[in-house]
C-alpha cells in the first residue's frame, strides 16, 4: 500500500466540553464541529479542525467504554491514535492481515461515516492506528 | 492566537532502522529523509513524509536521552508528541505565557532549523506539544 494522508489524531479526555475550551481558547482553533455519540463504540467524539488535518477529541460513553481504562491511566487526558486514509479499506485490510498485521476487530463505520478497522499497537510501533476509507 | 498545521507528530521509536523498515514496507511511505543526531537534545531524529504532515522519528542519543524514559515505560515506542506551527514564535510564547501554561525550558533550535518550545502536557490535555515557527 501508499501511505496515505493522515486524516486526524485521537485525543482522549476526559472532558469534550472543557477541551473545545481549551482547543478554542488557548490553540486558536476556528473550526469546531458538533460533538455526537457514537454508542456503538462507546466514546463521545468532537472534530477540531487543523489546516490540515483534524483533531478527534473522544470521551468515554459510560462505564465500559473502550477508552475508560486510557482516561483512567491518563486523568488528563493524552494522544489515543493516529488514523490514516486509504482508498480502498478491504485492499488495505488483505495488505496489513499478509504483513501479519493485529487487526483489532471487524470493519465498521467510523466517525466519518466510511469503513474503518483498528491495528495493534505492538505491531505499529505502539501506535495504535486507525485506517479509514477516503470519504467519496 | 490562531491554531496553525500540523507540521508533525514526533513518535518516539527504539530503533529508528526498524521503523523506516516498518514505515517503507508496512505503512508505503515513498519519502523518508536522512537521519540526523540532535546530540543537544538528546535524540537521533527522521522525518517520514506523509501526504499532508510529517512523522518525527525519535530515538534515544545516549542514556541520558529525555526520551530514554519514555523508551524503558514503552519499549516498543509510541506516540511522543504533536507539533503546530506558528507564524511567529515570540509572539506564540508570550501568548502561552499569558495563558499560564507551563513552558518546558528556553526557545531553541528545533529539527527543522526554526525556533521551537515544548508546553507542558500537564496544561495542554496530556499532549506534549510542541510549537514551531513556520520555515520561511
């Protein structure tokens, strides 16, 4: 595969409200979108737009989120993951699963609406990362 | 101030051989740079290009590195840091100043030849950042 652009950085907080503060009042960010839950995955998520890429800010939603125990390791907060586009997320699934590649999970529909999966940190360097379809 | 790109993301790696194998073969990174020793900071650095950022390879110069303890608690890397620009890198640490977050030591020369400072992560959501001034 080609790497492709990176589409945003996870921030886990513990708080989406006071980090839209913080990322508007202290960063200067201009451009911050409509936080929304996506149940599903267990997390709140929040976009703040950078020139060029995005910051995805993620709350735990409820009790066993998949990100509690982060938030409770990190109270402040931390980076969570990097997500990088691809053109074709089934192509890309084959690729990483021949490299031997940890795929944490099934494809799904992420917080931009195209199919994402999860890799391993251990086998990314401990990078936990995101690869999502290029949104049409 | 107003939030400028994202020039990179700095991850720290145990070995940066390894990972421009990892980034070349397993990520299709096509532009990796030369590596370089910042022996003042303590860490050897290379710069994958992504479509619209950087990845910042670091790795530990010495035993004495500031990133070595960062290495001991993540043996396998992770992410370190996020860097933004700033058109003006004076303005931007009075501004920060102003705002009471706490700078991490004087403004110094970073890896891509303009001036630089690290916040602390502590005010800045758990995210060490670093804020570079635009290269001219």
């Amino acid at each position: 595969m080609k790497l492709g652009r990176l589409n945003h950085i996870g921030v886990a907080t513990p708080s989406i409200p006071d980090s839209i503060a913080f990322w508007r009042d202290v960063m200067g960010a201009t451009t911050i979108h409509e936080p929304f839950d996506m149940p599903e995955q267990g997390v709140k998520v929040c976009f703040v737009d950078t020139p060029n890429c995005q910051i995805e800010l993620i709350e735990p939603l409820g009790a066993d989120s998949p990100i509690a125990g982060f938030i409770a390791k990190n109270p402040a907060g931390g980076q969570h993951h990097l997500c990088f586009e691809v053109p074709d997320i089934t192509q890309a699934r084959a690729e990483f699963e021949g490299e031997g590649m940890r795929i944490l999970g099934p494809t799904r529909i992420g917080a931009h609406g195209t199919p994402i999966f999860f890799l391993h940190p251990r086998d990314m360097g401990g990078v936990l990362t995101e690869i999502m379809e290029t949104p049409k």
